[in-house]
C-alpha cells in the first residue's frame, strides 16, 4: 500500500509538472474587467486577430479537426514557413452563418452541426505581417474589441457541460437585466493531457 501510494504520488507529481510546463508563458487575450457578478464576470477585451476554420460534424470531431487544421498552420504550413507562437485558449463557437468562402459548409445532415474554431494570433502581429496560410480551410480574421459575460470552470468542457454551463450564464444574464449578443463560445486554456484540476475553461457570451 505504502509502495502503491508513492508511485501515485510521484504519477501526479509528473503529471501536474508537465501540465504547469506547457502552459507556462502561453500568451492569453489582453482583456480589463469592468464588474463582476455571482457566477460571472464582464470583461472588455482588445482587439485582436484569429486564425479560424469552419468545420461540420459534432463538437468534440470539430474541434479536434479544426486544432489540427490551426496547429499545422502555426507550425509553418505558412507563406512565409515560418512558426507562429501558441497562445489560449482555442475556441470553439457553434456557427449559424454561411461562411462567404464556402457556403456549403452551411447545410445540415442529420445531427451534424457547424462550429468555427479558432486561435489567437500573437498580440505582436498585424494583419500584414502574419504570414499567410496555406491551407485555404484556415481563415485570418480581425476581431473588434467587445464585451463579454465570462463563466470559468475546471474539469474537462464537453458538449453536455458547456451547453448547461451556456445555459446557466443565459439565465444569469437575463436575471441581470443584461442583453447577450452572440452565441455562447467555449473556451479552452490546456492541450488536453493537462490535469483536469489544472484545467482552466470559459464560457463568453457577447453582451451589449
């Protein structure tokens, strides 16, 4: 028991070491918050550009597809084939519009959904000086500075989680007399081997 309890200790040892190691110095969005409320928070975010894909199928396909397209992207499948520092989170937004590049990705099957997922690009870039991809799937976009309702939580963000978690800032939202603007976006700050009790993710609603 004594020799058992030792390996597990030293197992999460390691484990939290390597989940603290490739998060740290990870740039993450420039944001102020303005007020917080019981269960969220509004913050004012920067502006700022994102490498985006759109992607058909359900959320966990879609997310982990679209972070494939996206890392190959920062990796050098560039222009320029040059690397592009990560950031977080990677986010991951259900989408109801038609991408003006390739609308069919609009059209529904079955359960199958649209997501877009993202990343943020390096505050130190500009529109022009990111080089440009080559993979037509992955979409450089500006993004204006705007305000959001912001949930953290820990643990693992899965599709049944977020969509309660969505819900239940809606409801606070509406509580608080506050007007949402977008759809609910998922936001994730770990590559997916980190700790689920080092895990840091957040659900941002657009508000007025």
């Amino acid at each position: 028991m004594i020799i058992a309890g030792v390996f597990i200790a030293v197992l999460l040892g390691a484990w939290t070491a390597v989940g603290y190691r490739d998060t740290k110095g990870i740039e993450t969005p420039k944001y102020v918050v303005e007020r917080k409320e019981k269960g969220f928070e509004v913050r004012q975010y920067a502006p700022h550009i994102r490498a985006e894909v759109i992607m058909q199928g359900d959320y966990r396909e879609t997310l982990y597809a679209g972070f494939g397209h996206l890392a190959d992207y920062i990796f050098g499948n560039n222009a320029s084939q040059s690397g592009i520092a990560m950031t977080a989170p990677v986010l991951s937004e259900r989408s109801e519009k038609i991408a003006m590049t390739a609308p069919v990705l609009h059209e529904k099957k079955g359960e199958t959904d649209t997501y877009i997922i993202a990343f943020i690009m390096p505050s130190e870039y500009t529109m022009d000086t990111l080089p440009k991809p080559k993979n037509d799937k992955v979409v450089l976009r500006e993004v204006r500075g705007d305000r959001y309702a912001v949930y953290r939580f820990g643990g693992y963000a899965t599709k049944g989680r977020a969509n309660r978690l969505s819900s239940r800032l809606k409801a606070a939202l509406a509580r608080e007399g506050i007007t949402a603007e977008g759809a609910p976006v998922v936001a994730q700050y770990n590559p997916p081997w980190t700790p689920p009790y080092m895990r840091r993710n957040e659900i941002l609603i657009r508000i007025e």
